[in-house]
C-alpha cells in the first residue's frame, strides 16, 4: 500500500490489483491484450489509488514515441483523388485517438525521398510503420528491418526473396473481382475485358489474376478476355475507354467487351465519364464495374457497380495489430512469437446501375 500523503506508484497500482507492473501498463493505455475482468479491476484500484500515469514519465522510461508512421509515395494531387486513402487514415486515426497515439504522415515522389522518410522516422519520431501499396519483391521490409524500425503490412505480400514476411492485416479482394465476374455471366456477358491496375503493385496483380481465374472458371462460355492496361490512375481509366471505343470501331458492337471489369473506382469513374462523352449507353451498350466502393460511386450516372472494401475498418485495424506489437520494454521477452497474418471479412460486390444485360 502507498505510504500516506505519498503519491501512488505504478507498484502500488500492481501491487493492490494483485498483477505485474506492465498489465497495469496495458490495461491503462489498451496497448497488448488483457483480460476485460482484470482491466476493471486495475482501473478499479487505479482510481481508488488516485494514480494516473505521466503520459510524458511514459514516454522517456520506455523510449517511446507513441506515433506511428505511413510514408505514401504518390504526388500530393494524385492522392487527393485516390479513393482508398482518407478514408483507410480516417481509420487510422479513430484507432490512435483513444490510445494517446499520434499518425506521422509524409507523402514522397521518389526512391529517394521515400528512403529519407524512413530514416527519420526510425530515429525515434515514431514506434512502428504501416506499409501500404506493397509492391511485387517490395524492398522496403528489408529497409525497415535493417533500420530496426518495427512494421506491418497493410494487405498481402507477395515476394520471390528469402526476405521474412512482416506481421499483416489483408483483406481478400479476389473474391470481390470473381463476384464481379460471375455477375456479368449471369446477365448474359461472354466478352469481358479487365482494365488492370498496376503491375508494380500486389493488388494490381492480384486482382488481374482474380479476373483471369474468374473467367478461366466458366470455360467455353466465355471468349478470350480482353486486358487493358491501367495503373490506378483516372487517366488511364479514360484511356481505357478510348481503347475500348478503338476496339468496337474496330471490330463492330458484335465483337468488342460487353462490360469492362476495372481494377479500381477512379479509373472506373473516368471511364465512365469518356464513355458518356462520346454517347455510348451504359449499361445499354457496356456494363462497368469498379473496385473501391468510393462514396462517389452511388452518385455517379449511372451509380457504379462496384466491390466494396471498407477502408476505414482496414485503417482501424491494421493501427491496432500494430500497436498490439508494440508493448512496453518491460513486457518485451526475446522468444516473443509474431502474430499471424490476420484477414479481413473478404470484399463483397455492391450491384448498382452500371450493369446490365449486354446489347442484343
């Protein structure tokens, strides 16, 4: 028991709930599990103690900086337009904001600056990294590994190096293409074209391969599918367009794609948008779909067709599997095993007005 007119411990705390020093920790900041009944009971004694911890105490006993980073590499106006991004660093937020934590943001341009941003941030702005846009045999784990920088992957990693694969929180979004897929098959489409994003990209690849496995799926049913190059981008969502009105001019309405199966709701979005400005029917003489769901896609005209993938569920629970890995030195052991992959529910398709029957 605390000495009277004394102020209270952390000791003291552990010793009146009966537990260590850093379940106290955990339990009074949400880092790490605890058990619910145990978490009341040291709040209990906390508060009958009178104890509250320093927040700066905290800090420059465990070294720590209670922030996490994301470098984003993409130019600044490319990332205002992106879909995916306020709402997963909304997510984000509303997962450090409760625990005291703070998001460390820097948006690059080049190898170079993306380098630099890393360096800084590991020497001490911030405990952990959230990588995101993991690229095919990313070299940033190694990075990160080499600077001592813990991290997580926000969606899976697909690499061909020796490389140990990080702690990650991904969500499924094959399913989602293959949803798109075999709902064209199911209005009547045999000719489908995809509108990839890009190679460099894991979910760029990963959902090309969806498609292709989609259709490879029905067989005979279908003709040859048809790729058209994209990167995520609107401008290549529009140029997309323009070689799909190149192929119907080509080839005459009975053998271009019925429907454009579009890795990504901005490209979708401006496909859309040179579509209408060149008179073609949507869904009358093209079906389209996206992936994303942005809020924007419900009020597009038509309303997209689109898989939906929360961003901000993501945000929020790739902050907290980081912060879960990054307990206090006190409760860090040496054999501490690393979380397993950890899945998000799989991206549905949302069916909206984009889509329909092919033309006759």
């Amino acid at each position: 028991m605390a000495h009277r007119g004394a102020r209270a411990t952390i000791a003291d705390v552990a010793r009146e709930a009966g537990v260590s020093k850093g379940t106290v920790s955990m339990a009074l900041t949400g880092r790490g599990r605890v058990a619910p009944g145990t978490r009341e009971k040291v709040l209990e004694v906390a508060q009958r103690l009178d104890w509250v911890p320093s927040a700066r105490a905290r800090s420059l006993s465990t070294d720590r900086a209670d922030a996490l980073g994301l470098v984003l590499a993409r130019e600044p106006e490319h990332l205002g337009a992106d879909p995916f991004f306020a709402p997963f660093i909304a997510g984000v937020e509303a997962a450090l904001s409760p625990r005291g934590q703070a998001l460390v943001l820097h948006v690059v341009t080049t190898p170079a600056e993306e380098h630099e941003a890393y360096r800084r941030l590991a020497a001490g702005r911030v405990d952990g990294v959230l990588l995101t846009d993991l690229r095919v045999d990313d070299e940033r784990p190694e990075l990160l590994a080499g600077l001592g920088l813990p991290a997580l992957a926000v969606g899976h990693q697909r690499s061909t190096t020796a490389t140990a694969p990080l702690p990650q929180v991904a969500l499924d979004d094959r399913a989602g293409v293959r949803a798109a897929v075999d709902h064209l098959v199911t209005l009547g489409h045999r000719r489908l074209a995809h509108v990839t994003g890009s190679a460099r990209l894991v979910h760029g690849v990963d959902r090309l391969e969806a498609f292709q496995d989609a259709v490879s799926a029905h067989g005979d049913a279908l003709d040859t599918p048809t790729v058209l190059d994209g990167d995520f981008s609107a401008a290549s969502g529009a140029a997309a367009a323009h070689r799909w009105l190149e192929l119907r001019a080509a080839h005459g309405a009975a053998g271009a794609p019925t429907a454009l199966v579009v890795a990504g709701d901005l490209m979708a979005t401006a496909a859309l948008g040179v579509l209408a400005a060149e008179g073609v029917r949507v869904p009358a003489e093209v079906s389209v779909t996206g992936f994303d769901d942005a809020p924007l896609a419900a009020h597009l005209s038509p309303p997209l067709t689109t898989v939906h993938s929360d961003a901000a569920a993501w945000g929020r629970a790739a902050a907290d599997a980081l912060l879960d890995l990054l307990e206090d030195d006190d409760e860090r052991r040496t054999d501490r095993v690393r979380p397993a992959v950890a899945d998000l529910p799989a991206a549905r398709l949302v069916v909206r007005a984009s889509t329909g029957a092919p033309p006759a």
